[in-house]
C-alpha cells in the first residue's frame, strides 16, 4: 500500500486493512512477497516478466537469483518495445 494511505491510520481501520498490512512496501517488495508465495505453494516456474521499473532494482533483481529464477524479462514502451532478458525460458509469473 502507499504511504498515504499506511500513514493514515483511521482510513486503514475504516477500511478493514489487516494489522500485518498496515506497511508501505514498494512494487518490488510485494512482488517478491507474491513470488514467495507462490513457492511456497508449489508452483514451478523459472522467468519472471516485469514491468520497465521492476528492472531499475538491483535489489530485484538480486533477490530473484536468490530464489533461483533463471529468467528476468523487462519489457518498456519508450518509442517502441525494448525487451531486456537474462538467462533461460521456462514458465513464468509476471508483475506489472
């Protein structure tokens, strides 16, 4: 959630936002924590397709390696598509 709104204490109670969830985190951050999430369930997958900003995190970046995701896409729309990939194809989960 944003910081506007984690700071605002009455407007998370109003809104029935769980006491664990009452912290700002980044994109990145969340994503991770759905990644996780999802490992933990047992679903199998090795790229990871993301939005341009998610590839602007080193920390992201470095936190996927460390679940062993062989593949990171960033896809961008700035006059066109650039596409930056690393690593090998499998299935995938995607963040945007």
């Amino acid at each position: 959630m944003p910081e506007s709104w984690t700071s605002d204490t009455q407007r998370m109670a109003k809104a029935g936002v769980p006491d664990a969830m009452r912290t700002s985190r980044t994109k990145p951050e969340i994503a991770l924590n759905e990644i996780d999430r999802l490992i933990a369930a047992g679903t199998r997958f090795g790229t990871v397709l993301a939005g341009a900003g998610y590839g602007l995190s080193a920390a992201f970046r470095q936190e996927l390696s460390a679940r062993e995701c062989r593949e990171f896409r960033v896809r961008a729309c700035i006059m066109g598509t650039k596409e930056i990939t690393h690593g090998t194809t499998e299935r995938a989960c995607y963040f945007g």
